[in-house]
C-alpha cells in the first residue's frame, strides 16, 4: 500500500508498531516491512538487454575492476593518472573542490577534468575490459558550483512556492546545465523533512508536509532524468538523480546534524520515508545513505533499513552511494576499513580523500571472502545498470562543455519566477506593499547588496561564504533588482547599508538575516535570530521612529523567531535564500507605473512560523499554509517579544569554536601588524601575510581551522561580553583541542580577556600530527588581571614563524584541578 501523510495513516502506524517501538526504544531497531510503503523501479533500469550485457561484463572484469566500482575519490586527492593503478568507479567534486584547485572553473573547465578522469578510466586493462568512471557533483539549487550558472532559491523556498511543475522545470533547467560541463550526476533532490528547525540543513527540506515532499520527488526525479525508457540511455541534457538522505536526517534529536533519529518505526515512515518511493517510481538512478542513524544504528551500516526496506520492499535497483567517509562513523569501521557497510546494503562508498586505504582493505576482504562474491556482484551490477542508462559505455555520451546553456537567458527567467513565488508575506499592516509608482525608496541592511547571504550554502563553495557579485554576472543583488524596479516606475531608490540618509524616504526596504552556512555548521542551540549585524533592531526602530514606513525583507535558511523584528517593520517578507535572482523580489515588492506589481504574492509558509524561540516549534505564530496576498490583506497587531527561552542559556556562551568555525554569536579574526580580517570562508590571510587559515578535515569534512604563520600574528574569538565569573569556584577550565603541526621559531601564547599565558612548552611536548587538549583554568587568567565578568575575547591565539596548528574546539568546562602553564611575559 501507498501510505501518505495523513492523520489516519499516521495513527495506523502508530497501532502497528507501537510495542515494537517500545520494546527496543534505544536499542537496534527491527523493521516491519508491511507498514512500508511499497515501490519498484522502472523495468527501464533492469531490461533484459542491459542486464545481459552486465552479465557479459561481469564474467570478464577481475576482482580488482569489481572493488574500484565500490569506491568513489575526491578529485582534491586523486589524479586520472591514479586510475592506471587503482580502477575506481566513481569520481567527486565535494563542496570546495574545483578542477585544478579552481572553485571558480568554467564549464569548459569541468569537462575537461571529466574528460581526463573518463579517458583514464576507458583504458583496457590487461583484459580488455574497461569501465567509465561515473562524475558526481552537488548541484542542489542549480548547478550552483560554476559561476554564471542559474542558482534557484534553496528547497525550502521551491516548497514555499508549493508548484510541482516548477520544480520539473527547474530539474530539467539544473539538468541542462550540468551536464552542459560534462558532468552527468548529481546528488539531489534531499528529501529530508526537518523536524527541529535548528539542524543546519534545513533550508535543503522542501516543506514539513511528507505529502508535499513526495511530489517534489517525483517532479524533480523526471526533471533530472527524464522519463525512463527500456533499453534505451537518458537524453543528453538530463542527469542521474540522487535520492538522499536515506533516512530521517531531518529527525534527529535537538536538530543535530548527522544525529541520532530516537523516534518509532511509524514516525519513520509516516514522516521521513514518503519521499523516497516516489522518487524511486520516477526512476531514481541512486540513493544516498544519510550520517544519522536510527536509534544509534548509523544508517551507513544498518541491513534493515538499506537492504531489506530500501532494496527489496521499495524495489530500488539502482545503486546506494555514501556520504563524506561517513561508512567510518559505523561501529569497528574507519575511514578505511568498512565491510560492515557493504553488507549493510551499501553499493559506493564515498572516500573522498580515503580511497586509496579503502580499496587495499576492500580488495582483500573481498578476496578473503569476508565480503562474498554474490554481494560484490550485486553492488557492481547496479553501480553497471546506471553508467549503461547514462550512456556511458556508448559513444553517444561524449563528455564536451556547452558555455551557452550556462545561466541562459530562459534559465533565468525560470530562477527569477520561482524567487517570486517563494517569497511569503507575513505582515502588511496599512497595505504598504507593494511600493507605489514614484516612490523614493531607501534599501538597507546587510543582506541588501550580498548575493552571498542571498545564495547562501553550496553556492561556488561547500559554505557559500566567499561568493561575490561578480560570481554571478547575469544575476542581481536584491537592492539592484528593487533599484531597478523603482526606476522603471518613475521613482529613485538609494542604499545605505547603515539606514543613515539625507532626504527623508517615502518608504525603506530594510534586507537582513542569516549569514551562509551549510550542513554542520548552520546547527544552532535556539530559533531565535540572531543577526549578522547587532544594530538590525536598532535600525529598523529608527527608521519607524522617523515616520519612514519600513518593509523588512528576511533572509534566512528556517523559520526563526523575530517578533521584535516583525513588530518594528510595517510590513515583513520572508524571503528564504533566493539565488542569484534578486529582481524576483523586485516583481513582487514594487509596483509598475499602472500600479500593479508584476505578480502578487502566492507563497505560503512550508513550517510553521514560531511564536517563541523554543524547538521544535511548539507554539506557531503562523502556521504552515499561512502567506497573505495583496487581494487578501489582513492586519498582524503587536507581538509578544518573550522568547519563551533563556537565550544567553541556550547560545552557552561558553562554547567559542566547534564544528569548524566560531559559535553563534562568537565571530574568528586573524591579524598582524597590519590589521585584522574575518575569519569567514575555507580560505583567508591576515592583512600583512603573517597568517593564513584554511579549512582541513580531522575528524569530520571541514570540522578545523587550519593556521599557518610567517611572522608574528594571532588568532582571535570575540563576541559578547560573557559573565564567566560563576566558574571560578568550580575550578573551570578553558579547553583547546588542538593539533600541532609544526612547532615555531618563538613563543606561543594563549589569552582570555586580557590575560595571557605562555604554552610553549605544551606546543612542544605535543605529539605532532594528534588532536591534543590543552586545559587552562581560569583562575589562572583571573590571577594575570582577567575581569572574568566581562570577556569579549575568549580566546586569542599568538604564534611566530613557522608554527601550524589546527584548532578543532574551544570551551570552557568543568574538569579535574590542573596547574597553570607558565605565565606570558
């Protein structure tokens, strides 16, 4: 049966398996497939003539070619003159790897990597038989990783707009553009539906309505792809499909990213598996595995769910790839050994910088026996049936680039109507929108001029935080889409990021919201905001204040609590993440000279908007399917500004850095004589060269920051002014995890406040190339003059020549009493 997402099929399921979910609650957990909803992919996938030439294939390919097809490497760890030795499947670019260390690659730079990567790959082996590599690549909102491409907003905006159609088209538009660089995999659509707004992902959900996911499956599955027909390879311009995150990673425990789902059997597949069968009805050529598990059970190596539900009750006969080296995250795996995830049900690891450990380990498990030949088989037959469907083994499937249907003037059009749609009014007190013909508008507000906080995540890089205006030549910041608009209907429009002007406005447009941020590191503790800019508050009241009525446009990845925000705006705009086309909000906010806008607002909110800064959302201030329209207006009075939280609690004030970057509200420099500069994307220096930072893997994709100096430099956190007096009597400690790389020419000095002490001889008793903790108590700080009371500057890190550390955590904690290092001088 085909369960959707309704109250009496959720309570159905809840009668099934509520026992079985009792009995096991926090244990492994056993399926019922019954409950499942049932698919099967088409018999396109698996005609009899692919499988008879797979079969052929298979007889003939040696045990080495059969493992290289498990195993997919990074193009940042490995050459096509690598695959002369090593016959690997499957090649990746992650978030920050372009070709030839160039994240800003044309489209005929891609082709030719893929190019060479594909030639390598095509030389016959001693046998005769050669196997294409298949080119994978995370295009999710457009193929968002080439700059001048057309980047739609982010899926929680598509689901705001709540049009299947538009979703096809904009899969068919993504399609042609990706493999217009010659690549011919992607790893979308994410139907993930996110449940505790703070998981960092959750702009990649479409809507919080399993039923509304589930079209969106299936449209954007036939945009990609086309319609699967047997015995015969997609088109040209059409791509494989991925699936993901099998499953619920958009259900874990307090939001957090490649957590642990601890809900029952029927929550599972009421709410987080309804995607999937649909997708997979479509055609999908591959699934995903999700890093989170079920009740402590790491998806990457749990049977039940990958085998037993995914392969044999959804009928899915594509290939199952993993993510980032998340098979080492399986209990007894690492990054390099991990049968457990091939019996599991896994096709392809992901081993971006693994692969080469990986396929020695593999390899002789697999002539060992430990994984039997019928399982290595049935991998490779599915990783087989999908290079057959995409052509690869055909010469019809020439890898060459097309720059013309990159960011096409239709492809355009297309990203600058679903920017319209998207955008939900919450509030339009006095029908202020839209902005009358004539006006003079002022734009303001951080977010205003930045295609970065616009385009947000997976936007040219992994974060998105580096993206300029000139990454996107054919597109438009919010204020030139507005300031264009305003012309064209006879007034002036003026930006001013700070709100300041000399001739009083009729009317401001103030842009604000969320910073970039992808995966992990977009997890935050509480829904309420907190801006980019502390004084957005404070503007916005000043501008009401002076008589200037005022439009807040939002932008951000979740809904987030606001009521202050709402309450000094007239009128307030959800925005999302657009892309790169800001003239859409232009179409909806400002009228023409006929007084008309070019369209009206038609989004409604795809989760509940919250009342309070409490998660999951409890209380809604607008509930989902909420969106006003200009032939519907309605009044918002004044909103309760109670977060319903302690929310100096919930930020922990006391926790700087993890997860790769600076906690909210902490922000990271580096500096030298002179100057300082934000510590904001993968890559930075400090204004005279003395340090640099990049982003390295550690323990997780991009979890450290990576410092190197040439002279005298430091490493600051800053932020708030923390009260961290209370810890004194408890003997707290600041902690570093850190690894030395290399050890300098001079002194190193830890601070907090403005008290420092000397950790040389730690640095040098640290075991080079080990993640190490170096615990500081604060008593140590407070006796060198620190005013514990009031520390805006946590940390700060000073170092000379030569030394390289990488800094994966900083915090204070409790811990056993522990002697000052020596003091700094």
């Amino acid at each position: 049966m085909r369960l959707k997402s309704t109250g009496a099929a959720l309570a159905f399921l809840l009668a099934a398996t509520a026992g079985a979910a009792v009995a096991t609650e926090d244990k492994a957990m056993r399926v019922h497939p019954e409950i499942w909803p049932a698919a099967r992919s088409p018999h396109a996938i698996s005609d009899a003539s692919t499988e008879r030439r797979i079969d052929a294939l298979l007889e003939r390919m040696t045990i080495e070619q059969k493992v290289g097809q498990l195993i997919q490497a990074d193009i940042s760890a490995i050459t096509p003159e690598d695959l002369e030795t090593y016959p690997l499947g499957s090649i990746l670019a992650g978030g920050n790897s372009g070709p030839y260390g160039n994240e800003r690659s044309t489209a005929a730079d891609w082709a030719r990597l893929v190019g060479e990567f594909r030639a390598a790959s095509l030389r016959p082996r001693a046998n005769g038989v050669a196997v294409p590599i298949i080119f994978g690549v995370d295009a999710v909102h457009g193929h968002n990783n080439i700059p001048g491409a057309t980047v739609f907003p982010h899926n929680i905006g598509l689901g705001a707009a709540r049009d299947p159609g538009l979703i096809r088209r904009i899969g068919e538009i993504t399609a042609s553009e990706i493999a217009a660089s010659g690549i011919e995999w992607t790893f979308a659509p994410t139907l993930a539906v996110p449940r505790d707004l703070r998981w960092g992902r959750s702009y990649e959900g479409y809507a919080a309505d399993p039923h509304l996911v589930a079209r969106y499956a299936e449209a954007m599955t036939l945009g990609l792809q086309g319609s699967l027909v047997p015995e015969q390879t997609i088109a040209k311009d059409r791509v494989a499909a991925t699936a993901k995150h099998f499953l619920a990673d958009g259900g874990t425990e307090l939001g957090k990213d490649q957590g642990d789902a601890k809900i029952g059997e029927a929550e599972l597949v009421a709410v987080h598996a309804q995607g999937y069968p649909a997708a997979i009805d479509a055609g999908a050529l591959t699934v995903m595995a999700s890093f989170s598990s079920w009740h402590g059970t790491k998806h990457h190596g749990n049977e039940d769910l990958l085998t037993t539900i995914l392969k044999k009750r959804m009928g899915f006969e594509g290939f199952v790839v993993g993510d980032w080296n998340g098979h080492g995250q399986v209990p007894g795996c690492s990054v390099t050994d991990c049968p457990k995830s091939i019996l599991a049900g896994l096709d392809m690891f992901m081993a971006p910088d693994s692969w080469k450990g990986l396929y020695a380990s593999t390899l002789e498990q697999a002539k060992a026996g430990t994984i039997p030949a019928a399982r290595l088989d049935d991998a490779v037959r599915r990783i087989l049936r999908v290079k057959f469907k995409l052509g690869l083994f055909d010469d019809g499937r020439a890898v060459q680039a097309d720059p013309s249907k990159i960011g096409a003037p239709d492809h355009l059009a297309v990203a600058r109507e679903a920017v319209a749609k998207s955008l939900v009014l919450l509030k339009n007190n006095g029908n202020l929108l839209p902005i009358r013909p004539g006006a003079r508008v002022l734009v303001a507000g951080a977010a205003a001029d930045n295609m970065a906080m616009q385009s947000g995540g997976w936007t040219i890089s992994w974060q998105g935080t580096d993206v300029t205006r000139d990454d996107f030549p054919n597109g438009q910041t919010i204020w030139e889409g507005v300031a264009k608009a305003v012309r064209e209907a006879g007034g002036k429009a003026t930006l001013s990021i700070d709100g300041s002007f000399a001739t009083k406005p009729d009317v401001a447009i103030y842009v604000f919201g969320e910073e970039p941020y992808a995966e992990f590191q977009g997890d935050v503790p509480t829904l309420d905001y907190q801006p980019v800019d502390p004084v957005d508050l404070a503007r916005l009241k000043s501008l009401k204040e002076a008589g200037i009525p005022v439009v807040a446009v939002f932008i951000s990845g979740r809904p987030l609590f606001t009521n202050p925000e709402i309450n000094a705006a007239d009128a307030f705009v959800a925005a999302w993440l657009p892309g790169s086309q800001g003239a859409g909000v232009a179409d909806v906010l400002v009228a023409r000279r006929d007084g008309k806008p070019a369209r009206d607002f038609s989004g409604t909110l795809p989760f509940a908007w919250p009342a309070t800064a409490v998660s999951p959302v409890s209380d809604a201030l607008f509930p989902i399917g909420y969106g006003l329209r200009y032939d519907a207006p309605a009044m918002v009075g004044i909103l309760s500004e109670d977060p319903g939280i302690d929310v100096a609690a919930a930020l922990n004030l006391e926790n700087f850095f993890a997860g790769g970057r600076a906690r909210t509200p902490w922000t990271m420099t580096i500096g030298d004589d002179g100057g300082v500069r934000p510590v904001e994307s993968a890559l930075a220096v400090s204004p005279n060269a003395m340090i640099s930072v990049r982003s390295v893997d550690v323990m997780a994709q991009e979890d450290g920051k990576q410092f190197r100096w040439s002279g005298p430099g430091t490493v600051q956190i800053a932020g708030p002014n923390a009260d961290l007096t209370r810890h004194l009597d408890q003997d707290m400690a600041l902690r570093l995890d850190i690894r030395v790389d290399a050890i300098g020419e001079d002194r190193v000095s830890v601070s907090l406040g403005n008290a420092a002490v000397d950790v040389t001889d730690w640095i040098g008793a640290a075991r080079a190339g080990n993640v190490s903790s170096l615990r500081i108590p604060l008593r140590c700080f407070a006796d060198r003059g620190a005013d514990l009371q009031r520390v805006g500057n946590p940390l700060t890190l000073a170092g000379h020549d030569r030394l390289v550390l990488t800094l994966l955590a900083a915090r204070v904690e409790a811990g056993t009493a522990s002697p000052c290092p020596s003091e700094a001088e």
